[in-house]
C-alpha cells in the first residue's frame, strides 16, 4: 500500500497578497443619489432623474434619499422604494406587493417579484410612479398601527 503524502503550501507574503476589489476594479460605493447618477451615462441619467423627481413628488417632506444596497432609494422611516440603472434597462424597485397590485398598468414592462425593468431612454410614467410610492407609503402606515 502507498502512503499518502501531505504537501503543504506556504502561505504568500502578505505584501504579494492582492485585495479583491483591486482584482476586479470595482468602482466604490457611492455616498449619496447625486454620486450614484454622475456615474450613469445617458440616456439612463436623465430617465433616472424623472423617475427620482416623480418618487419625490409622492413622498412625504420628511423623506430621505439614501444609498441602499448600492442603488438610490428612499427613506421614509425606512426604505421604500430603490432605482437603478443597468447596462441595458432602467430598474424601479417598489417590492412585491405594488407589482402585483399594478400588474395591469405594468403589462408592457418587464417584471419580476419586486422589479420592473424599463428602456435607458424612457422612464415609467410619472403618474404610475406616484401611485405605487403613495400605495407603498399607505401600505408601511397600515402595517405600524397594527
């Protein structure tokens, strides 16, 4: 019978040691939504900013803008709602429960559980937007009195 030999391998020299994000050239976090859209090109930073100026209009004056997950989203007590720009669609995030309650305004988008995918170069209306923010708004309201 052949006994097995254990070979151990040295540990590399911490300064040969390379970080993962300089392995993969990540560009860092943004800090706040304005950040997050410098890096967007266009057409998707303006679509971007429609859709920021239509979630605005829907929230409350105390509402916040954060940088939740790594994409723009507002606060308002908590987060309730994310939007992000990808390489070929826009994402607005208003979770589960907007979609499925909208699923007929929605029809000519495509969906998933708590996304809705939308074109670089144009925005969900403004008026569907408005309604799932005050939707998601009455929605967090009912859930705290009970």
């Amino acid at each position: 019978m052949i006994s097995p030999r254990i070979v151990r391998m040295k540990k590399a020299k911490s300064s040969t040691r390379r970080s993962t994000t300089a392995k993969r050239n990540i560009a860092p976090t943004p800090k706040t939504v304005d950040d997050y859209l410098a890096t967007v090109p266009e057409p998707a930073r303006s679509t971007l900013q429609r859709v920021r100026a239509a979630i605005r209009s829907a929230m409350p004056a105390e509402a916040t803008e954060i940088i939740s997950y790594g994409i723009p989203a507002f606060n308002y007590k908590r987060p309730l709602v994310w939007f992000a720009a990808f390489s070929n669609h826009c994402s607005l995030f208003p979770g589960a429960s907007a979609i499925k309650q909208f699923k007929n305004e929605l029809k000519g988008y495509k969906t998933s559980k708590g996304t809705i995918h939308f074109p670089v170069d144009k925005p969900l209306p403004a008026a569907l937007v408005k309604k799932m923010v005050k939707m998601r708004l009455a929605e967090k309201t009912q859930k705290k009195q009970r």
